[in-house]
C-alpha cells in the first residue's frame, strides 16, 4: 500500500523537510480517522512555544509554579540521590526542555557539586533550544551547552555527545502526554539511551479534585485555548489548509475513568476544510471534535508500577506542599536484575 506521504505537494512557501512531512503525515492520518485528532506534538512551532512559556505564568496553571518549588527546596537532595556514590561527573539531558527556566535551580545545584557540567537540551522547538541556551549560558557561563533539535518522542532517536554519567530530566508532567503503553515504551526507549546506574527525575501530575484540573486548561484570559488552536494556524501556513480556526472552539475535559484531561477543538458549525498538500478535504459537522490532547494524571503507586516497566527503580519522590506535583527520582539499572514485564504484571 502506499504511503500517504507519496500523493504530499507541499506549498511553494514550505521547505520540503523530514519534519513538513511528518506534520503531513500527522494531519493525514489524523484527520482522516472516524474520530479526528492531532498529536500534541504539532502545537511546538515557534508560535505555540511563546504561547505555552505564557501558560507557564498564568496563575490557574499550577503545574509549573509547584514544580519549580520542588525544585528550590529540593534541589540538593536531588542531585545527591542522582549522582549517588559516584565520582565521575555527571552530564545532564533535559528532554524537551523549554526555556530551561526550572532547571537552571538544578544545574546550579550540580555546578556546586563538580567544576564541568555539560547540559544538553532537546527538544522540537529551535526557537526553545535558543532561548534556553540563551537562559543557561546567562546565569551559568561555566556550563557547556549542547541543544539538540528533535522530535524525540517521534523519531525515536537521540545521538547524545555524552561520556560517562548522566542525569536525565523528564519534567513538567510531558510523560502525561501518553497513554499508560506509550509512557512505559518512551521510559523504555529513553533507557536504551542511558546506561545502568544513570538517574532519571520524571514530573508527574498527580490526581486531584476536578475543578483545579479544568481551571488549568480552561484559563480565563484565553491562552490555552490560543494554544489549541494555533495548531489549526500552522496545518494553515506548512500544509496550506484553510482552517478558520475561529471556527472551532476550545473545549477541555476530565475524563476520569482514563484519569485524564483531554483537550478538544470543536468545530461550531457544518463546514469543509481543504488541505492543499494533501489534495484533500475534510468535513465536519457542527459539534464534532478534533481531539488534540491527552494529560494524563498519576498517583505514586501508577508512578512507581510505571517506572519499574520502563526499566528503573524509584529511589525517592519530591512534592509540594498539597501533594499535586511530583518528582520523582529513578535508577537506570541492569536488565539482567530487573523482573520480566509479567512479573511486573503479576505483581
């Protein structure tokens, strides 16, 4: 059969890059499917990147402003259950790293710890990768920064520059952006990078009453709801489509028999969208979804049983005050010690 990359025209505007057809493809498929949706992903062009570092300030966003106080009354302790016992030091790897902004309080936490550190950012955004270059090298010159743009999550591959002990950082609950399977095979994956005895700090949402969830997705002044839909405006501007993005309406959801929040764009009215790259178009009834998130939400046990499958050991979890953040710090250790998945399973 083939590829719905093969029938792609992209527009003379658009550079014909692995990453224009992967958003192609993206769109394709996902809007193609009985029940539309997008991968969160496509919301981290430039423009959506600006838009999320503002969801980080606002104030019903909770998720930022409690893990960064785990951060700052944490950090020291942190840093001595991932290095350990070791010597050698240790190199950090911040999976889409933002502006780096929280971790700044754990890089200067290390530095104190060792004379050379050397942190490499990953992430999708070229324009995140700059500004947390820029944030780093700004309040720490001594470090040694190495980005790396990557679709990770995606493309399953990761070329660290990196010898000897590593820290690597999963943080701001992105892990929640995955079904439990999908979650323990990216821990999976990401262990395939490290090597036994490397640490992990993973941040988690935790479960709690419904309506501080909502409020977090549903601020009053409107950005995440122009963060939902700024994925219209680029599936506009890479693929050519024309999407009237105030056509649809934000709308997100607690889901609590999945224990997640779903984001939703909702289409208000009977309506076509035409894809130019794609040489297709798309009706939507009024009222029908794209469904362009999951966040999923943990408690320690989930955390834990999550972990163990993807191949690490809980050592020590961090949270605040009202238990609605956590960070959780974990082993990478030997596959020969670790029990089989049905052992897990049967646990």
């Amino acid at each position: 059969m083939a590829s719905v990359l093969d029938s792609i025209i992209l527009p003379s505007t658009t550079v014909r890059t692995e990453e224009s057809l992967a958003v192609a493809e993206a769109a394709a498929e996902g809007l193609s499917a009985k029940h539309k949706y997008l991968p969160c992903w496509l919301f981290y062009d430039a423009a959506g990147s600006m838009l999320f570092e503002k969801i980080t300030r606002l104030p019903e966003y909770y998720l930022t402003s409690c893990e960064h106080a785990i951060f700052a009354r944490h950090a020291s302790e942190m840093i001595a259950v991932a290095t350990g016992l070791g010597e050698q030091p240790m190199s950090v790897v911040e999976l889409g790293a933002g502006s780096a902004s929280k971790t700044l309080v754990l890089l200067r936490t290390l530095m104190a710890r060792q004379a050379r550190t050397l942190y490499v950012p990953v992430d999708v955004s070229e324009a995140a990768l700059k500004l947390a270059s820029k944030n780093v090298h700004a309040a720490l010159p001594a470090i040694e920064v190495q980005p790396i743009c990557s679709e990770f999550t995606r493309e399953k591959s990761l070329n660290l520059p990196i010898e000897g002990r590593r820290l690597a950082l999963y943080i701001g609950s992105s892990i929640g952006n995955f079904g439990p399977a999908d979650a323990v095979e990216l821990l999976q994956w990401l262990r395939s990078q490290l090597l036994p005895g490397d640490a992990l700090l993973l941040g988690t949402d935790m479960v709690k009453n419904p309506a501080s969830l909502l409020a977090a997705y549903n601020d009053s002044a409107g950005i995440t709801a122009q963060f939902n839909k700024n994925v219209l405006t680029r599936l506009n501007r890479e693929l050519g489509a024309d999407f009237a993005a105030n056509a649809f309406e934000h709308r997100a959801i607690w889901n609590v028999s999945e224990s997640r929040i779903e984001m939703h764009l909702d289409s208000k009215r009977n309506q076509t969208v035409h894809v130019e790259s794609l040489h297709r178009t798309f009706g939507f009834k009024r009222g029908e979804s794209i469904h362009t998130e999951n966040c999923y939400k943990f408690t320690p046990e989930a955390v834990e049983d999550m972990l163990l499958k993807g191949g690490y050991i809980l050592e020590q979890s961090w949270y605040d005050e009202d238990r609605w953040f956590g960070v959780h710090g974990a082993r990478v250790v030997d596959a020969a010690i670790m029990p089989r998945n049905e052992e897990v399973a049967a646990a």
